[in-house]
C-alpha cells in the first residue's frame, strides 16, 4: 500500500533521532535481541519494547515515510532498547552477525501474489536462509497475517528451514498487535506460525 509521504521524514532527520541510516554491524553486549521486519509504524514492536526493558527489540523499515512515524513513537515513549533500522531485509548480513538473534517477527508482510514476485516475500527461501544464520541455537520465527494463500505457501517455504511449533488458524487479540492486524481482525482470521530453528539446517548452511 502506498504511504502518506511524511514533511520531514529525510535521512538527517531520522539520523539526528540516532535511527540507523547507513548499513552498520550492530552491538548488543550479551542481551537478548528480537528484530521485527517490515514493522510499519511500528505499534507492535514499540509495545514489546516497553513491556521488556531488559531485552533490545529492533524494527527494520524500508519505507521512510512509515520509520519516520517508528522514530516519533520511540521518542514519546522513551524508548533505550529500541533500535530503529531504515533499511532493506535483503541485506541483513550488514547488520547482524552469525547467531546474534533470538527472536525474527514479520507480521502482515507484503503478500507478492504474482508467481513472478513470489521471490520477494519476506518468506521465500533466500530470507529463511539468512534467517536461520543469524539466529542463536535456541532462536525463532514467527510469521502472522491475514492472507491465506500466503499463509499457507509459507508453511511449505518455512518447513524446510525451521520445525513448526505452533500452526494457528484463527489467532486471538492480544496487547501485541500491529496496525494491520487491528484493521484486518474486522475482515477475517488471522494466521500465526511459530517455528524454531533447525539445528541441521543450520550446521549444514
Ligand atoms: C503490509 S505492510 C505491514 C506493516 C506492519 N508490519 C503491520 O502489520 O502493520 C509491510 C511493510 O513491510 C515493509 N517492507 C517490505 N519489504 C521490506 C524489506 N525488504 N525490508 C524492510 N521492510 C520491508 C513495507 O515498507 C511495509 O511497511
């Protein structure tokens, strides 16, 4: 969909606002690190972040319109362990290292239903490859949306790359919700997965 173009939404600005602009490894000194891709405005990682002061919770945008509108959350909640990325999940590698993540959401991602853009799904399997090296061990994946054919085209991706703990078909509200969820629980189900890293995938990526 496209986003309301925001005034004052330039790279300066959101780097005066220390949202990270240019790729840079990131440090997170020992704690636990949970990064959400694709995160919009921002309303379900700004909530985690406050709820868990103790972890460091991470949102990747591409678009700046909407990272502009993460930066003014962060700010009016007093955010420290929230890190704001302007940038592009196929360059993760960037910014992450090997086994540096405990926890990857994407929720609501961009369905691409052509056959000829399926490879730019935040599921396709060039991301879950990715996915899988920079998450610890013990690390997970979980994936909601409203749209069904994604949803399900996406187990058969996600299986090859994680083991499937939980497969939901109608998930319940909860504090932790995005924009998108709030606006499509008044149309249909909602999906979830969960799955947690396959430890010989990753030995043998
Ligand atoms: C359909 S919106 C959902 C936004 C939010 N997750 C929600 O549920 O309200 C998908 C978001 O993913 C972002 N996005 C798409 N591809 C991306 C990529 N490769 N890297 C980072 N963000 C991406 C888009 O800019 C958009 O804000």
């Amino acid at each position: 969909m496209r986003q309301k173009k925001v005034k004052y939404a330039t790279k300066e600005i959101l780097e005066s606002y220390d949202v990270v602009v240019e790729p840079k490894m990131l440090d997170f000194h020992e704690k636990k690190v949970f990064l959400e891709i694709g995160s919009g405005k921002g309303q379900f990682i700004t909530k985690l972040a406050e709820d868990n002061p103790n972890n460091i919770y991470i949102a990747m945008e591409v678009n700046i319109n909407v990272c502009y509108r993460i930066m003014e959350k962060k700010e009016s909640m007093k955010l420290d362990n929230l890190i704001i990325i302007l940038g592009d999940a196929s360059f993760l590698n960037l910014y992450f290292g090997l086994d540096s993540i405990d926890g990857i959401f994407l929720n609501f991602s961009d369905p691409w239903p052509k056959g000829k853009h399926h490879k730019r799904r935040l599921t396709y399997p060039t991301f879950l490859k990715t996915y899988v090296s920079l998450l610890k061990d013990h690390g997970f994946l979980q994936f909601r949306t409203d749209h069904p054919a994604l949803f399900h085209e996406s187990i058969e991706y996600i299986e090859n790359f994680f083991i499937i703990t939980d497969v939901n078909h109608q998930l319940e509200a909860s504090a932790y919700m995005t924009e998108y969820e709030i606006k499509k629980r008044a149309i249909g189900p909602i999906y979830q997965l969960i799955g947690k890293v396959d430890k010989h995938v990753k030995e043998g990526l």
